[in-house]
C-alpha cells in the first residue's frame, strides 16, 4: 500500500494482518511495523481502536499489543485453548490494566457495517464530518512527521436557501448528490471529500502545496458553475460554489488554525462577490518591512542541497521586493517549494562592493505573470543569522528605506 493510501484502506490493511497473521504474534507485529513504516500512520495504535475503542499513542499501543499478546499465552496456558486476540484484549484491559468499563463485543463484520454508517453522509454517500476530522488529524501528523505540504479546502453552494426555497429539498438534495459526483471526479483516490453539514463541503489535499491545491479547487469551482448553468440545469437554477483554501504548514500546523483559516477564506470569497476561490494568507512579518531598491542591492537566491553542508547546487536570478530583520519577499522564474532551505545573497553597489549572504527557509509562495514569463513571488523567513550578518544587515535597512524614498 502506499504512502497516500486513504485512512479507510488504512483501517482495512489493519484488519487484514490481523486476519493474516494465523495466531501468529509475531507475524502480526512485523506486518504492523510494515505498515506504519510504509504509510507513516500508527498502526498499533489503529488495532486496538478497533478490538476495544480505546485511543492510545502509536508508541504506548505497540507496548500494550505486545503485553495483550504475552497475556494471551498466559490464557492459553490456563485455558488449555487459545481465546482468541479479542477475548484476550478485552480481557486485559478489563482485568491487567483496567481501561475497559462494559465492554460490548461485536463481529468484524458488524464493526464495518457499524462503522461505515458512523462516518458516512446518508444524502451524498461522502464521509461525514466526523470523519473527515479523524482523517485530517492523521494527515496532518503524517504530513508533520515527513515535512510534507497538506492543503484543506472549505466550499459552500452560493444561495443554496433560495434554490431550496423555490425548486423544494427534492431538486435540493439532487443538487447536493451530483455536487458530491463532481467533488469525487475532482479528485485524485488519496484525497478526502466531505460533507461538512448542510451545503458545505470539504475537501483533504494530502501532498499538495497552496498552488497545487488552488487548481485543484479552481476545477471544482469550473465544473459546478458548468453543470449548474441554465443550459444545462435549466431556467432558474443557476447554482455556483464558492471556496477557501488553507494549507499546512504556512497558514497553521494544526487542524483548529487550519479549519479556522479556511473558513476565514471562504467568508472572504462571499464577500468578494461568490463564485470564486480565495487561499488564506498568513502573515509571518516579526519586524517592520523596508522595500529594497533594485539600485542598490541585487539579490541572487539558491537553494541548498540537503546533502551538501556548504556549496549551493542551484542558483536563480532573483527581483527584490522587500526586507526587514527577519525575513525577506523577493520574485524570481524559478518555482520553489514551501519548506525549501534557500540562501539570499544581497550585493551592494559597485561603488563599495560588499556581498552578505542570509539562510533561510521559504515559509510562502505564489505566482504571478510578468509579460513573458511566470514569476514566482517567494516569502523567506531568515534563521541562523550570526552577530556578523545581523549587523551587516541593521546598517543596510535604513539604507534601503533611504533609496526606496528617492526612488519613490
């Protein structure tokens, strides 16, 4: 399975190492271990939701798995049979180490057919909203543990109430099921669409930066303003979708700031007018920005390789924009990725040559079209900086609110 495969696969590949492990202890812990190093996704922990309902820490569920299978021997030795792994759990956390409180067994199969109605939208047959939460939570810890981009989209039927009003909640929920249809067809398998309640929707972009989750939202939008034309829907039922999009880790690096942030973009995106799409911008300024002028610094950024310690493998002409004492906004033609270690280096004019060179990381990145060719506007948040270099840096800031004012 692979690394992006969704959380209900997950749960299922879970289930099967149980079932495939044919008693065997140790066959069972290797495949768990496979597992949590193939996908990133705790395992362990995932088993013994299932057996018991109780949520524990990868690390702590894999100590206990281990402790449920040496108490399993034990009952075997008793018994003179062996119970089975979920007699064995349930009587451990029952009686060792008391976690269980009027435990209630139940097969597999009914665990499925339970489970698949907890989490499922009866209307649009999307995960619901519960488990829409439970999937961005593990993303968002798989994206964290890797440095992987993580988008979440927001969508919202514009005055879905007045289409509801005047054509009845029979023609209402047809809508909300063929929005449902266009969501799954906009989507690649790994990624997750919801129904958040009502006529909101959300969409899980695992592995996908801003810009990447923006095309992705921009396809949405498109094809439900297309489908929903009165062409095609007929006389009055013009619906259109609007979206705010937020991504880890530049707006938030939790699911709170992210839905927070999401939902904020999407309120913009009404405002604005509906039918359209706005990302949240998070503002990461600590010191007071001073444009920096063209005449007097030319900046020149690369971006390290991560197993290199010293010499830069790529270089790419860079525009400036603007600086302060921790960070700075430049454009270049070079797309780079958010997370990406980068040094800026800043020459001074020719008059007294000097070259002060800042690391960095790129915290933001949007594009812009300039005439001939896309630019990509780059937001860097410096770190490491030396004494040295912070002071090199203090005596050019107001230099360059200076030149900007004559420029100006």
């Amino acid at each position: 399975m692979s690394e992006g495969a969704g959380e209900t696969d997950f749960t299922r590949e879970v289930l099967l190492a149980l079932e495939g492990s044919g008693g065997s202890p140790e066959q069972l812990q290797s495949r768990l271990i496979e597992l949590r190093h193939a996908t990133g996704r705790p395992a362990f922990s995932n088993l013994l939701e299932i057996l018991t309902g109780i949520l524990l820490p990868e690390e702590a569920a894999e100590c206990s798995l281990a402790k449920v299978l040496g108490h399993r021997e034990k009952l075997l030795r008793t018994l003179g049979r062996d119970p089975g792994l979920p007699v064995a759990t349930f009587d451990y956390f029952i009686n060792v180490d008391p976690k269980l409180h009027s435990p209630r067994m139940v097969e597999i199969e009914k665990y499925w057919e339970i489970e698949r109605l907890a989490i499922t939208d009866p209307l649009t047959g999307l995960p619901n909203r519960r488990r829409f939460c439970v999937c961005a939570y593990s993303e968002l810890r798989r994206a964290a543990r890797y440095s992987l981009p993580t988008s979440l989209l927001f969508l919202d039927l514009d005055d879905f109430k007045a289409t509801n009003d005047r054509f009845g909640h029979r023609d209402g929920d047809r809508v909300l099921r063929e929005v449902a249809e266009l969501l799954i067809r906009a989507i690649r398998e790994v990624d997750v669409a919801a129904r958040y309640g009502g006529e909101e929707f959300a969409v899980l972009l695992p592995e996908t930066a801003k810009d990447g989750a923006a095309a992705v939202a921009e396809r949405i939008r498109c094809s439900v303003e297309e489908r929903f034309s009165s062409s095609k829907a007929g006389p009055g039922l013009d619906l259109t979708i609007s979206g705010g999009l937020a991504s880890f880790p530049v707006d938030g690096c939790n699911l709170e700031i992210l839905l927070s942030r999401a939902d904020e973009a999407l309120y913009a995106a009404k405002s604005r007018g509906k039918n359209r799409i706005v990302a949240a911008f998070s503002e990461r300024r600590r010191s007071a920005r001073f444009p920096m002028s063209e005449t007097l610094l030319r900046p020149t950024l690369s971006l390290q390789d991560g197993s290199c310690s010293e010499a830069a493998v790529l270089e790419a002409p860079a525009w400036a924009k603007n600086i302060s004492r921790s960070g700075a906004l430049v454009e270049t033609d070079r797309m780079i990725e958010v997370g990406s270690p980068v040094r800026l280096s800043l020459e001074t004019d020719a008059a007294s040559p000097s070259r002060l060179t800042l690391a960095g990381k790129v915290v933001r990145v949007g594009a812009r079209d300039e005439g001939t060719g896309k630019r990509f506007e780059l937001g860097i948040d410096f770190d490491g900086i030396g004494p040295g270099e912070l002071g090199a840096l203090e005596a050019i800031l107001p230099v360059c609110q200076e030149a900007a004012a004559e420029e100006g």
